[in-house]
C-alpha cells in the first residue's frame, strides 16, 4: 500500500471518526504519562497494585448487583429502579442480624436490632469481622440474601406482577416510587445516619511489599473475592448446565415461543426473582462488609454504577453485568491517579459512554443472558 | 400470525357480509359428500367458533375437525383467519365463543401451558426457535413438562432430521431458514403429539426446499401424528393433504379433500389463481 493509499485512509478515519481519533489520542496520552509517571516514580507501583485491587473489589461488588439487575432485565422487561433499595434492603436486614449474633447478652436487643441507630452500640465495640465474628458474619450473609428474596418477590406481587403487560416504561416509573418507598422506609426504621459496623482495627491484613510500597489485603477482601467469584461461577453453572436455567434463557429469547413450548413462565419468573434477589442482598451484605459502614444510601448511590455496568456489558446480559461491573470499578478506582477522587464515579461514566459510543449494544449484546 | 393479517382483515369482516355466509348451511360447501363429523369421532373439534384479538373479531362461526392421524390443511387469501383459528385452538387468540375439543376434552379457553399436556404441538410461523440456545437446548426445551428429555423421542427427531443431529451444538440463530424449521418442528415433536399444528411451515424458505419441507411432513403424517396445517402456498398443500378448508374472511367456505378442492372450478379460479 503507497503512502498515498494511507494518507487518504488516514484521512477518512479522521473525517469519518472524528471522535475516535480524539479518544484514541485521549487514550494514549494517559498512557504515556502514566509511563512517564512510573519511570519518573511520580506515580508508585504498590499504588497503582491498590488502586487495581481497590478497584477489582468495588467491580465485584457492581457486578454481583448487577447480574440481579440483568436477569430480571433480560426476563421481565423493564429496568428495575428499586433495585438499589434490594442492596440497601438485604445489607441492612442481614447486619441487624450480624449484630444480633455478635453482641447478644452485650446490649440490649432492640439496639442491637436497629443496628445501633442513634449510637447505642458500635460494630466496633462489638468486634465484629469475618474472622473474630464468623458466626454472625455469615448468619448475616444469609439472612441478608433470603430478606432480599422475600423482599423482591412481595414487592412483585404486590406491585409489578398485576403490570406485567404494561409497557416496561410504566414498570420502570412503578419501580422508582417502590424504589422511594423503600429508601424512607429504611430510613425511618435505622435513621439517616452513615455508621461504622465492623471491627476496621481488628480485621486480619496481609501485606506484601511491591517494589516501592505495601499493598495490603484484608480478611474482608478475601472474603468478598471468594463469596463474588463463587456466586458468580454458580450463576454461570445455573444458566448452562440446568433445566431451570436453560428455561430462563429460552424465556430472555423469546417468552411467546416459551409459552408454547410448556414452560410455566411465571415460575421461571418467579425463579428469576429469586435467584436476583438473593445475589443482591448478598451483594449489599458484602459491600458493607468490605467498605466497614453502613447507610441508607448505599444502594441507591451504588444503583448508578450497576447501571452503568449492566448498560456497559449489554443490559441483560449476565456475563455484560460481570465485565462491566470490574471495568467500571477498575476504571473509577484507577481514575483517581489523575482526577480528584470526587470525580472517580464521573470517570467510570464516562468510560460507559464512550463503550456505548463504539458498541451500542453493549459489551455482550444484551437481552441473552448467556 | 403475521401482522398484516390481524390489522388487514378487521375492515373487511366489519364492512359487510360474504356471499359465503349466505351460502347453503352455515356458509359452508361441501364439494362432494364429506358429511359433518361428530366430535366424538374427531381428534379436534372446533365449533361455532368466534374469537379474535382483543376485541378485535377475526372468526366467525368457524367449524374444522381433524380426526385421528389425518393431513388437514387450512388455505385461503391472506386475512381470512387461517392462522387465527389454529392460535385460538392453542389457547394463543381471545376466545368469543363456541367450543374446540381436543380428544374428548374440552380445551375451549385454556392456556398453552395446560393444552400442551393434552397432545397438541404447536409451530408457530415466526420466532420458532430459540435463537441463543443450541439445538440440542431447543430440543431439549421442547420436552420441559416432562422430568427428563425422553432418550426415544429425542433419538427419533434426530433420525427424521440429521441435520440437527449434525449441529446439536450450534446456536438454532446462526441457522438457515429451512433448518430453523427443522428445528422448531423437531422441538414440537420432542412431545411425541396426537396432533401438530404447523403454521405456514413453507415460509421464507428457498423454493428448492419448500418441497423437502413438505416431505418431512408428510413423513411425519405417514408416522401417525395428525396434522393440521395452514399454508400460503395453497396447491402444493391441498396436493399433499387429506382434506382441505377453505377459509375467507374468517368464515368457513370449502371443505372437501385436496384432490376435489385442486379440481373445483370455483376454487381453482378464486383462490388458486386459475
């Protein structure tokens, strides 16, 4: 190919993609720097090994919230507002009875119930963490995965199941009210005030030196790395190798074909509820355990990256919902190497953004499940 | 059912009536002495039938029977209910009234989830298969009522169609139209039914294999599984059917057996272009 050949290639991509080129170059710039940033040892290796790990943990935790949110996408057909209030929902239900377990005989139950709304006990106090606190650490982690099964499927019947030939506008509207109910309903019964609930100075770390600093791993990391990556794998199992799961990605193709076919759609819905609701109480539990507080906001702030996540991986696609979940914790935790962290949760929009600019159907394609 | 036909046919059934209404008892002609059945002796009974979408009414007064491993075709021009009558014996259209009995029950108005136990296998005309799932998921799929996917059954749609015993493995998306076909009447048959309603099966297909499709039926006909079946491509199914009906504007207008109907005058010049 001659020099002429790919000037003029050159220039159609410029005219034709104006906007890529300006990203490309984007791109490449916080390449060099951050090149230039490590050589130079203005940016340290052991930072930027937290920052990933950081990052890794946060992209866990959207996309264990995400898949609940892309299952009932791809099944139900409607974008499902309340599920932030599921995360804040099953965390807050689970670490009532975290902090029942741990702190029983120590103060008085009702404290202990509303998880010491107002000040009355402090997780601290208690010394609740994986390892001092097992027991109630994982008492906590179921409830909080059944309470938010319960939850997603009252509230199904009570509100999305009489509109599911509604159009999935309606539904979305129904959904931020419940999702607004749910909220000050929370936040009446456990006040509006963030509160520490774990044990932060008490929690098993290991800490490995990387060329120029320590990264530290703790006890509450691991646990959410084996808890999110075993949900995960188990998701995966379900979908592929079970009957229920294959019905529920033969209903995410087509539910008309579905109906014919013999398979009891509404079971499967049902079974989608389930199965969501339980990954997402369980991930509002971990988040609360990694991040150590807990507030009646969490799910709600964390609902805007789980939708990015799910929008970036291709909405109702659960496989979407993981990579997204990890590209957006990584992109938001990494970004702080440049911008302010205020800015963080900006940059991982951004990234979503730009993905959906060159891949509008999202990452996998969405509406397949698989 | 297609789009257009719902849409299409609700000004003609409201703008007035058909000379076959008028036509002799209940509009229908029998070309020769094809007397009415009993429903006791048929397989499928549809009765009197009005239904429609909605409160949109596309039959009217409709009567078919298909008795135990019979070949019957529904033909007829485009919006004149042929695929509306087989939805509505699957529990898929808004039933009006009458009555449709299926081996001596009455499924008038039930759903397909409780229809499908009763023997009834059902393909639809579009969106027959399962486009993310593998063949051997389909198939599978087809047999979710049952615990386990039936060893014989499976082994026996994978004999009759070997092309998707080739491509077990392959997404029923990544297909052609004529083994997307293949497929999605494989999965219906995964149920081993009394009877299988096929829905404008030659559809979309390459002319080359319209007419394979149309031997696999007739295999499968030949097995004993009934067959009711309704077809765009009107001559090629009357050829190859036991009896025919002829419906316009969501009434009955001729019922006789292929051959007849291939050879009446009246039905040659209207409805099969000479």
């Amino acid at each position: 190919m001659g020099i002429a050949d790919t000037y003029s290639d050159g220039r159609r991509y410029v005219v034709d993609r104006p906007f890529a080129l300006v990203v490309g170059l984007l791109v490449i710039l916080l390449a060099v720097d951050f090149v230039d940033g490590l050589a130079t040892g203005r940016i340290a290796v052991s930072d930027v090994a937290t920052l990933v790990w950081d990052g890794l943990m946060q992209g866990l935790v959207v996309g264990l919230a995400g898949i609940g949110l892309s299952m009932t996408y791809s099944i139900l057909n409607f974008a499902n507002f309340a599920h932030g209030d599921y995360i804040t929902g099953g965390a807050f239900s689970g670490w009532a009875v975290t902090y029942l377990l741990a702190g029983l005989g120590r103060a008085d139950v009702g404290s202990l119930l509303l998880i010491g709304a107002g000040g009355s006990v402090f997780g601290g106090a208690l010394g609740i963490g994986v390892t001092a606190t097992p027991v109630a650490v994982l008492g906590g982690l179921v409830i909080a995965g059944l309470f938010a099964v319960v939850l997603a499927l009252v509230i199904d019947r009570l509100v999305y199941r009489s509109m599911r030939d509604q159009e999935g506008i309606s539904l979305l509207i129904a959904s931020v009210g419940v999702a607004f109910a749910l909220r000050y309903l929370i936040a009446f019964v456990f006040t509006t005030e963030n509160r520490g609930v774990t044990d932060a100075g008490g929690v098993p770390e290991v800490r490995g030196y990387l060329l120029d600093g320590f990264v530290t791993v703790s006890a509450h990391d691991a646990t959410l790395l084996v808890v999110a990556v075993g949900l995960m794998l188990s998701v995966h199992f379900l979908l592929q190798r079970t009957k229920l799961g294959t019905a529920m990605r033969a209903m995410a193709d087509n539910e008309d074909l579905a109906r014919v076919t013999g398979i009891p759609t509404e079971r499967v819905v049902r079974a989608t509820w389930v199965i969501g609701g339980a990954l997402t109480g369980v991930a509002g539990y971990m988040f609360v355990l990694w991040k150590g507080t807990i507030g009646f906001n969490d799910g709600w702030l964390l609902l805007l990256l789980v939708f990015a996540a799910v929008i970036l991986g291709g909405i109702g696609s659960v496989y979407g919902a993981i990579i997204g979940g990890l590209v957006i914790g990584l992109t938001s935790s990494l970004s702080v190497l440049w911008i302010p962290s205020d800015f963080a949760r900006a940059a991982a929009f951004l990234v979503m953004i730009l993905v959906l600019i060159f891949r509008p159907e999202g990452l996998f394609q969405g509406r397949s499940t698989a | 059912m297609s789009e257009s036909e719902s849409a299409g046919e609700h000004p003609a059934n409201a703008g007035g009536d058909t000379a076959a209404a008028t036509d002799g008892e209940r509009g229908i002609r029998s070309t020769a002495d094809t007397p009415r059945m009993d429903a006791e002796e048929s397989l499928l009974a549809v009765r009197e039938l009005d239904a429609g979408y909605g409160d949109l009414q596309i039959l009217y007064d409709v009567h078919l029977d298909v008795t135990e491993g019979e070949y019957v075709t529904v033909v007829g021009p485009n919006g004149a209910g042929k695929s509306t009558v087989m939805k509505s014996v699957f529990g898929l259209a808004t039933y009006m009234s009458g009555s449709i009995t299926f081996g001596g029950t009455d499924i008038t108005g039930r759903n397909p989830e409780e229809i499908i136990h009763e023997g009834l296998g059902y393909v639809p005309q579009n969106g027959n298969v399962f486009t993310s799932l593998s063949v051997a998921e389909n198939l599978a799929m087809g047999a979710y009522i049952l615990d386990d996917v039936p060893d014989e059954a499976l082994r026996e749609v994978y004999e009759r169609f070997p092309i998707l015993d080739e491509r077990r493995d392959q997404k029923a998306g990544t297909m052609s139209g004529g083994q997307r076909q293949m497929l999605a009447m494989g999965r219906a048959l995964m149920l081993e039914p009394d009877l299988l309603l096929l829905d404008e099966p030659s559809a979309g297909l390459a002319p080359d294999l319209v007419d394979e499709m149309f031997d696999k039926i007739d295999e499968i006909n030949e097995s004993g599984t009934a067959i009711l079946m309704v077809e765009q491509n009107a001559k090629e199914a009357l050829r190859r059917c036991d009896r025919g009906y002829v419906f316009v504007q969501g009434r009955n207008r001729f019922v006789d057996s292929g051959r007849t109907l291939l050879d009446d005058e009246e039905v040659r010049r209207e409805f099969l272009g000479g």
